[in-house]
C-alpha cells in the first residue's frame, strides 16, 4: 500500500502524513478484513472534488464500503483515531459537500448500489444509499409506480446524496422534496451503533429526527438503508409551453397560476439567456426571441389534463403570454423538458465554466432579483443565464466565466455571494436544493445569527459528539464568521445601526 | 401582489403587535426567571389537548396572548403567524381565499391555538394523501430554555441551508422551545369532492385500500368501521367523477360528507363516544398493510389513513396492544384515558434516546419546558 507523495516529500509533515494513512491502514485491515482502501495518489484523485470542481482537496485515503458492517467498522476505527470522514455517493453534489478534508478519509457508499426490494402492494422500495435516483423509479415502473423527487443529476445521483441535500427537482412543488418522500432511513452514528430514523407506519414515536436527518449534508450519520414511498404514475402529463416579452409578466403568471388554485406537476422558467443557449444544444423548440420562458406540466386522468390544461393557458394569455403551445405527444413533451433539463451542460457549452446558485425567494420577488442580477452582469463584467424552479421560487442563476483566468473566478464568486445576500434580503435563503457543503459557508454568516449557528452545532453534538462526520462543512465558526466580515442582516436591518461600520 | 396580513391595517391589529411584542418580553422573562429559579414551564395554548401525553408539570405559560397573523399572501402558498393565534382565525381566512391547512388538523376544542396544533404534531384525514404537520412546517422562530430568540427556516418551500431544526418542533410537544412564529405552508382547495360508501369487513377493506393507493385514484381520506368503509375523494372534477365510477358504492350528500369527515377528525364520531368508561383509548400506528388480524381486537378496530393509523379501546393497562404493534413495525400511544405512570409513548432504542436527550440539552440544557411531556426526564 503506497501512500499519497506530495511535491518535496522528504518533509516532515509528509512523513508524518505517510505514517498516518499507515496507522489507519493497518486498523481497517484487522478490523475490516477485505475493505477497499484508495491512498495512491492516482486512485484518490477522481474523489478530490464533487461536482463544485473549484474547490479540491486530496484526502488521507479512500474508503469503498460495501456493507452495513463495513460502514461500522470503519467509523469505529475513525472515531477511535480521531479521523474526519466525508461520506461520498455519487459526488454530483454542486456545493462542495463531498470534499475531502486533508486529514480525513472518504467514505464512498457507491458500492452499496442493491435495490434491496420494490412492494407494489405497500408501495414502498428499500435500497442501498449507492442506488441511483432514476434506478428508483425504473426499478418501480412495472408496476405502474414512481418515486418523485427528479432532481436534473438524477441519471447519477444517488439516493443517499439525496437524503444528504433534501433534493427537489421539477416536481417537487406537487409531489415534494426528498424529506416528503422518504419514509425511513437507517443509519450508523460515528460511534458504530446503527440507529432507525422514521418508520414504514405513518411515523415514529419521540422527535422527528427523520426531518433534520434530511438535509443534514452527511454530517449526522452515515446512511445504510432506505425506504421511499412509491407512487402512481399518473396516466396522462401535458406540457404548456408559453412565451413572454418580460421576465415580470412571467412571474405575474406564475402568481396568478398558484393563485387560481392550480398546483401544477412543474413550473419552471427561462430567461432569453438560457433559452438560447439550450436550443442551440438540443433543439427544443424553444422561442428564442421571448424575454422569458415557461413551462408549466399538467399530469392526472385525460379529462384532468384537458380541464387543467384549458385554465393553464387562459390564464397564461391573460397574463401576457406572447405565444402559448401545448405537447401534442410524449416525446414532444419529453422534447420541451429536455431544453430544462440541459440547461446546465448548455452553459457548459457557451463558455469554458460556470458557477451554478441555487437562492430561494418568495415567488414575488423574481422579477426584482433578476433585475438586481442584470445590474450585477454590468459590476461584474460576467454574464449569467437563468433557470428556476418559478413555481416554488427556487432560482439557478448560471454565472460564466473562465476558470483559466484567476481574476474572474474571483468576480464570479463575488457575483455569487451578492446574489444568495440579495435572496436573504428579499426573504428567501441561501441554498434551495444545493446544500451549503463548503460553497456557501461564509453565506450561513449572512443568514443566521450567531446564536442559531451555535445551536446548529449543538445539534450536530447530538448525533455527532466527537464531531468527526464530515466537519468542516454546512456551518461556520464564529471565527470564521468574523473573518467573512460581512454582518448578519435580518429584515435589512443591521445589528446597533447607531453605530459607525467599515 | 401584497400580502394579505390582518393585522397591518391601523386599529385593532395594531394593538395586537403591540400586546404580541410585549408577550413575548414577557416569555423571556419568565423562561429567564424559570432557568434561574429552576422552576419549571408548561407551555399551553387553550389547553385543548391537555390529555395528551405523559405528565405535566410546572407552572403554565399561556402562550394566547402571542397571537395574530403575520403574513399571508395566497400566491405564496405559505401563512406565518404566531404560536398563540387561535387555529380557527387560520382555517377561515385561509378559506377565504379558497385555501387550506391541507394536513386537516384536529382541534379537539374551540380554543385550539396554531402553536399547539404544530408542538402536537396531529394530523386528521386527509394525512395519507396530502402529509403530516411536519410535511407542511417551512419555518419557526422559538425561544430556548434559556430564552434566547432564534429562527429557523423560512417562508419558502425549497430551504437546505441549515439543519431542518423548524421541522423538528413539529410533533416535540413543546420540549425543545417555545413556539413563537411559525410558516406553512398551505394549498388550494380541491375543485370537486365526493364520499363513497362501502360495506366490507376490515380485512377486505385494508386490501382494498392498499390496492387502490397503487393506482391514480384521487383518495384523500379512508375510514373502517363496524363493517362500513367511508371513502372521500378529492380533485379536478373530472379526476373526481371518473374515480367514482370506478370504485363504486353509495355516495353521500355534500354536506353528510363534511359532517361524517369532521367527526371523525374531531373524534365525535360514534367509535369515540361507545367506550367503556376508563377504557385507555390507543393510537396504534402501523405500515398501512398490516392485517387487521396482526392486532388485537380487529372488527373492534377503526381504522384510518388507508391502514396506516388504527384506534382501539382497551381496559386497562393492555400491553398487549403495544406489542403487536410493534411487532408489526409500528408503534402505539395511549392517547387518551392513559392510565397513571403507564407509558404513553413507545419507548425508544438506546441510540435514538441517546440523541433525543443531547438534542434536549442543546435546546432546553436546564429542562424548563414540559419536563416528562414526552418521556421521563427529557
């Protein structure tokens, strides 16, 4: 077993490093007799990073569990050796959530990819965390069922990653996020002891510990099994597809959609930005002269989607709406998904990098936050594409830059941080479905005062004690805090406004 | 596009910002004055569901005068208001604009209060079809047993920064903090309803109901008793119309429908009232699949949820009922008529315990709210 050399490595520290992934090396081989262990340098690599590229770090080792048991044993090691662990599915994460931490190991749970069972009769399936999203539902179709969350990674995601970020997709505004979908999870804690969370009833005596589990980026507990509710397939999905001159009359429609008491399957929009970019990529039809696109999904019975969809565009004309087109077929409807869909890799396309946000705002305010990005292209010389989840007022502004040149990382970065300040101050948060991971940490400063930020570390003590589960991610110091030097604003208000800052 | 907030008009709204922010001056003192004292609190809204859970101890803090909507605007899809704001005042100007807390929760009272309704954690009907409390809670602010204000969450549906700490006060029965501002968030009405009627023992009806739950069918709410299964659907007219032809059975009239639906949630419903008296009425919460016949006494069940949440009266202390439930993967509560120290909650495994007790310590580290509310000293 070699160790991973680093430039000048007759020093100390690496010695000393080498020594370290000895130590944990010879543990893990008396006790977990078979487990896969990653330390040369060119086997490590492809896990330096998730899918926030910008960020990299080369970890200690990688492990491969493939079982439950492995999962324990190599966490007891940890905890008894004080190692960091950074628990990794697929590593499609955006927000650097999965980045190894120097002194830590990988914990990947690709391996444990078993669809342990599908039951149609009680509408449930239970897997290994590695299982991908999309395997889910393949996997349930045969029984005319699905599982909902579809988030845009879900060709690769894993369900473990999912439980990790709270992951939404087009969807979610009718069928819910992760957290409504999975109905138990079983996990280990770092101390080696397996815990259920949630239960195949309707729930579970005591605290909901299910609800905070979801979400917690992987620092709580490491996740061995999971049950999903399935669902039905609806019979029928139409998609309306509708143009307008501003991005305001579209956020006007969105609002006057909700308001009519329609929750529809999807709601998604494109400003002219992303438009262009993904019809020049997969050609779908998209009107590329139109301020703004929507796309808003009806699914249910025939009669269902004729009654809803007859009320989608009256409603969409009379908000606006220059040109209004229905899916006539499946794979017309397939085609006007699949411009969303692609919208990532069109940006991908149109330049050499881009920096995916993920802010929440109230629904009102996306006319007003794009305009606050347009003013922010001109300060930071950078132009960003926009897609969102309008209908729940999830936003993905995609800022382009060049990675290869230093100083507009830095502006694109900048520009990043300005946007998730601006969905705090219009009400919304920081990261929809990205989760904070290592990207948005300084930002959890702007969001939550320093006595919320304790109390999320008081929480992670009580899953975590010894604070080995992936640490140094989701919540910052107050040091660090400190250092960001940008205040906690609530209600655009600064704390002692009396006083004299900066 | 402004939101809908009551109490932003001058008048008598305005007093209630006023009294709101003096209440929760109050709150802090008396938390502060608790912690120091090493008195303890009990946090109630009306008291309508001062039966339910383990003991309650100390000295009550009325949380009603705390009350008053926040913020509302039907576009969003959320509604904030505080802890103390009668659920009532919620339901009807949510149904004002066609809306509603889709969970369907319980009042057991006119005085039921919104705080209460999260802290408890009940869902009613339409649980199965449209989710829990916890599904619908998008944020809170609270105060710790220290008495120190935080927030949590928000008022948007898609919201990972952070840990999911609002969710978590859904259910606690008042043991972490107390609720003060809390946002859900709420959906339109159904356009058409309709309830049908069934004759069917209870094993035939827990198949069926898991039958039909596997196909697009518009159930939002199911009852079994004494032999007559009660379905209620609920959608797009046509989604409605169609599912009626074909499940059959005889349809109840509109208004019989909202009577028979709003008994049983409120628990006035024939099953609740025929108990022996002293009879411990259970909550036996199972995987909806589960055989009538896995739990005792299974014609002298009612059964809701499609399967998933069964009440049974027992006499006395009948551990038996307990076991089987869990024994079928699930659990059960003595709900009402506990009897004195029996356990009203299904105890715990030693880890999840263990995490229960730290995320006490972090919350409430002296134990000022609901001591024992839930389980023995947390």
């Amino acid at each position: 077993m070699e160790s991973v050399v680093e430039d000048g490595g007759e020093s100390m520290a690496t010695a000393s490093r080498a020594r370290r992934v000895d130590v944990f090396a010879r543990a893990l081989e008396r006790e977990v007799p078979g487990c896969t262990l990653l330390t040369d340098k060119e086997d490590v690599a492809p896990y330096e990073c998730d899918g926030l590229a910008a960020y990299r770090q080369l970890p200690l080792g990688v492990v491969l569990a493939e079982s439950e048991a492995q999962v324990q044993g190599v966490l007891r090691i940890c905890a008894h050796l004080g190692v960091p662990v950074v628990p990794r599915g697929a590593g499609t994460g955006l927000s650097g959530g999965a980045m190894p931490i120097r002194e830590g190991v990988v914990l990947s749970l690709a391996r444990m990819r078993k669809i342990t069972a599908v039951d149609p009769y009680s509408r449930t399936a239970t897997l290994q965390p590695g299982v991908r999203n999309l395997a889910i539902s393949e996997a349930a179709a045969p029984y005319g069922l699905y599982y909902a969350p579809d988030p845009s990674s879900q060709v690769a995601c894993t369900i473990g990653g999912n439980i990790a970020e709270n992951s939404g997709g087009v969807h979610c505004l009718k069928y819910g996020l992760t957290v409504n979908n999975v109905v138990r999870v079983r996990a280990v804690t770092m101390d080696g002891q397996i815990c259920e969370f949630g239960s195949e009833a309707p729930d579970a005596p005591g605290l909901d510990l299910l609800a905070v589990l979801i979400g917690s980026e992987g620092m709580f507990a490491i996740v061995t099994e999971v049950t999903v509710r399935l669902i039905p397939k609806p019979q029928v999905a139409r998609v309306v597809m509708a143009s307008f001159d501003d991005v305001e009359s579209g956020g006007d429609a969105v609002a006057a959609i909700i308001a009519a008491g329609i929750i529809p399957a999807g709601l998604e929009m494109l400003d002219r930005g992303a438009a262009r970019a993904v019809e020049e990529f997969v050609h779908a039809g998209y009107d590329t002269d139109a301020a703004a696109i929507l796309l808003c999904e009806s699914d249910g019975t025939d009669d269902e989607v004729a009654e809803e969809i007859e009320r989608l565009t009256r409603l969409l004309k009379e908000s606006g709406a220059t040109h209004v087109e229905t899916s006539a077929s499946e794979a017309e409807r397939l085609r006007f998904w699949s411009g969303r869909k692609n919208a990532f890799p069109a940006a991908g396309r149109i330049s050499p990098d881009y920096y995916c946000m993920d802010g929440t705002i109230p629904r009102r305010a996306i006319g007003r936050l794009l305009l606050r990005i347009s003013e922010m292209e001109e300060r930071y010389k950078l132009r960003c594409i926009n897609v969102f989840h309008a209908g729940d007022g999830n936003m993905h502004p995609l800022i382009l830059f060049n990675g290869n040149d230093r100083a507009e990382w830095l502006r694109a970065e900048e520009f990043g941080a300005d946007i998730l300040e601006a969905c705090v101050e219009f009400g919304g948060t920081i990261t929809g479905e990205h989760g904070v991971g290592i990207e948005k940490i300084n930002s959890m400063c702007v969001q939550f005062s320093p006595g919320e930020r304790d109390m999320f570390f008081a929480v992670k003590h009580a899953f975590d004690p010894q604070r080995l589960l992936n640490p140094d991610k989701g919540i910052p110091t107050r040091a660090r805090c400190a250092e960001y030097g940008r205040m906690h604003v609530r209600g655009g208000v600064l704390p002692h406004p009396d006083i004299p800052r900066f | 596009m402004n939101d809908v907030i009551p109490d932003s008009t001058p008048g008598p709204a305005c007093d209630l910002n006023t009294a709101a922010a003096a209440a929760q001056e109050q709150f802090v003192a008396t938390i502060q004055e608790a912690c120091a004292r090493g008195r303890r609190l009990c946090v109630r809204g009306g008291g309508s569901k001062d039966w339910y859970g383990a003991s309650r101890t100390g000295d009550v803090l009325d949380t009603r005068a705390y009350r008053g909507i926040v913020a509302y605007d039907p576009a969003e899809l959320v509604i904030t208001a505080r802890s103390g704001t009668p659920l009532t005042d919620i339901e009807q100007l949510l149904s004002s604009h066609g809306q509603m807390l889709a969970f369907e929760p319980p009042h057991f009272g006119p005085s039921a209060t919104f705080g209460g309704c999260i802290a408890a954690g009940l869902s009613g009907p339409r649980r199965m079809s449209a989710g829990a409390v916890r599904d619908f809670v998008l944020g809170a602010s609270i105060l710790t047993g220290r008495g120190e204000h935080l927030r949590f969450g928000g008022q948007v549906m898609k919201n990972v920064a952070g840990y999911d700490v609002a969710r978590l006060m859904a259910g606690s029965l008042g043991t972490l903090g107390l609720l003060l501002d809390i946002s859900v968030k709420v959906l339109p009405n159904a356009p058409a309803s309709a309830t049908l009627r069934q004759e069917m023992n209870a094993c035939d009806a827990v198949r069926k109901l898991n039958h039909w739950a596997g196909q697009p069918l518009p159930i939002t709410a199911s009852s079994w008793y004494e032999g007559v299964l009660m379905i209620r659907l609920e959608g797009a007219h046509a989604a409605v119309r169609s599912a009626c032809a074909t499940l059959g059975g005889e349809k109840l009239t509109n208004t019989a429908a909202d009577v028979y639906w709003h008994s049983l949630r409120e628990q006035h419903h024939m099953f609740f009232r025929s108990a022996a008296p002293g009879a411990t009425l259970w909550r036996i919460c199972v995987p909806a699949t589960t055989e009538p016949a896995q739990l005792p006494d299974a014609d002298a069940q009612l059964i809701e949820w499609g399967g998933g949440q069964r009440w049974l009266f027992s006499q006395g202390n009948d551990q038996r009922v307990r076991e089987r439930a869990v024994a079928s993967g699930g659990h059960a509560t003595q709900f009402r008529h506990a009897k004195p120290n029996a356990e009203v909650f299904t105890a715990l495994s030693a880890p999840i315990a263990g995490i229960h007790n730290r995320l006490k310590a972090a919350f409430d580290p002296v134990g000022v709210f609901n001591r024992g509310r839930m389980f023995e000293g947390m």
